[in-house]
C-alpha cells in the first residue's frame, strides 16, 4: 500500500490519499493520481517521521504529509504547520523545535508563546 499527498498551489497538502504500491506497476503513479485529482501528487510514506524511516530503510521526504503540512521542493520534504511564530525550523528532521528544549522529567508541558517558555501543566 502506497500513499500519496495532494498538492494545492501554494504547496499545501490538501488530501492524502491510499493509492497502488508503485513496486507493482512499471509507471509513476504521482502522474497518473495527479491527471486524476487535477492536483500536484507526491508520494509520502507512512513510516517516516523527522527524517528516520522506522523500518530502518531510507527515510522518504522527510516526514509522513498530513493535511495543512507544506511540500518544500528544495528540500523534498514534508514540513508541518508552524506551531508557534518563535519555533524554528530543525533542518535535519524538517520538524519545528522551541527556542527551548522542554523540561525532562515526569511531569507533562505546554509552550507559552507570550512567556517564551515551557509551563507545566497541571
């Protein structure tokens, strides 16, 4: 099973779509869906996420696209919606990081935009 992302004009992900595994076909299907959707078609794949495929096999565009993600060409990657305006983007994982690292401990955090900080939830 392969899936694939739908493109609007901006390169926003607007649908993700289950489609034929393209190791059972001698065609790209990115093409074939995209003629179908009438919308730019890349293929995304399920098990990669910040850069690292789980089945230890080469990581593909980066992250899993959802809907709302952003497709950078020049990257070939699939970038989440930015969650915060003070976050930044990790280059290697193509996932937004906070301009601080989150406490580790047991206790569970949310990040305060206005405050710049991590603030345990309780």
């Amino acid at each position: 099973m392969a899936y694939f992302a739908l493109l609007n004009h901006k390169n926003v992900i607007t649908k993700v779509i289950t489609g034929i595994d393209e190791e059972s076909v001698d065609y790209n299907l990115e093409i074939v869906y995209q003629d179908l959707y009438k919308q730019v078609c890349k293929r995304t794949s399920y098990n990669t996420h910040k850069g690292v495929h789980l089945n230890s096999k080469a990581h593909f565009r980066k992250n899993f696209a959802g809907i709302g993600y952003t497709y950078d060409e020049s990257r070939d990657a699939f970038i989440p919606p930015k969650p915060y305006n003070s976050w930044v983007l990790d280059e290697n994982t193509c996932t937004w990081r906070a301009p601080s690292a989150m406490p580790v401990d047991n206790n569970r955090y949310d990040w305060n935009e206005t405050s710049q900080a991590w603030e345990q939830i309780t």
